[in-house]
C-alpha cells in the first residue's frame, strides 16, 4: 500500500512530465505531417491530435504534481502482471508480422491484459478482445478508411 510522503520539489515526476511533454510534441509534430485529407471533416490525424492533447494534459499534471511535493511512495512492481502484459504484446507483434491479423493480435493483447490485472475469465476476456478488435477494425477500415494488418479473418469480412 502507498504512504504518503512530504517533500520538496520532486524530481522524477519532473522528468516523468517532461518526457510525456516531449512525447505530446512529437506526436503533434508528426500528425501536422499526415497528407491524408478526409472529404467528411474528421481526417485520420485527428486521432493523434487528441493523443498529443491527452499527452499534454499528462504532462501538467506531473509539473504541478513535481513542484507541489507531496508524493505517494510506489508500490513493488507486480513482475508477473508485467509479464503478462509482455506476453500480450508478444502476441500481437507475433500475429502482424506472421500474417495473423489485427482481430487476433488485439485479441490475446485484451485478454493477456485483462489477466495480468487479475481477471481470471479467460474465455470471456477472449471473447470480448474480439468483439473489440472486430470493431476497432472496422471503424478503421470502414470509417476511417485506414488499413490495418489484414489476416485470414479480415480478409473474410
């Protein structure tokens, strides 16, 4: 459990927030380079936008948060869970580059995920990994009108 600590200016959170600050710009920076034009308004960079954005808003709260000095002491990290996580990405890195898809990388990524923060359904976690990334995908493919990864089961749809 965390305790609570009083302190100076804390410099960690200072660094954490700069380089999510750092990050915010990048992401910005990249999406203002999309030549991608949409004719319905919401082109494919908004996406990035609103992440540089989030990213931004991170990034203040970790300076307001440095400067103000009252930080909670972290908790152990959870080796297990990380390597759950690990496992997840694995899996949808695995599943793009050996032609597996989108729909069942970002499903066992679901559901690696879900398992490392405890949840032990792991047919159910399956089950709606791939209600999501079916729908992920087709709000790229159809809305969007962004390809991604196409395996055996994108290629039926």
């Amino acid at each position: 459990m965390s305790e609570i600590t009083e302190r100076g200016f804390d410099r960690t959170t200072f660094v954490t927030g700069a380089c999510l600050a750092v990050l915010a710009g990048v992401t910005a920076w990249d999406a203002s380079k999309v030549d991608i034009l949409a004719s319905y308004g919401v082109g494919p960079a908004a996406m990035s936008y609103g992440v540089a954005a989030f990213l931004a808003i991170l990034a203040a709260g970790h300076f307001v948060q440095s400067v103000r000095g009252v930080a909670e002491k972290p908790d152990a990290a959870d080796g297990k869970a990380l390597m759950w996580i690990g496992g997840g990405l694995a899996a949808l890195l695995a599943a793009i580059a050996f032609d597996g898809g989108f729909i069942a990388g970002s499903t066992f990524l679901f559901a690696m995920t879900a398992r490392a923060f405890g949840r032990r359904t792991f047919l159910v976690d399956v089950l709606i990994g791939f209600a999501l990334g079916l729908a992920i995908f087709h709000l790229f493919n159809n809305v969007l009108e962004l390809t991604l990864p196409e395996g055996p089961l994108e290629r039926l749809l």
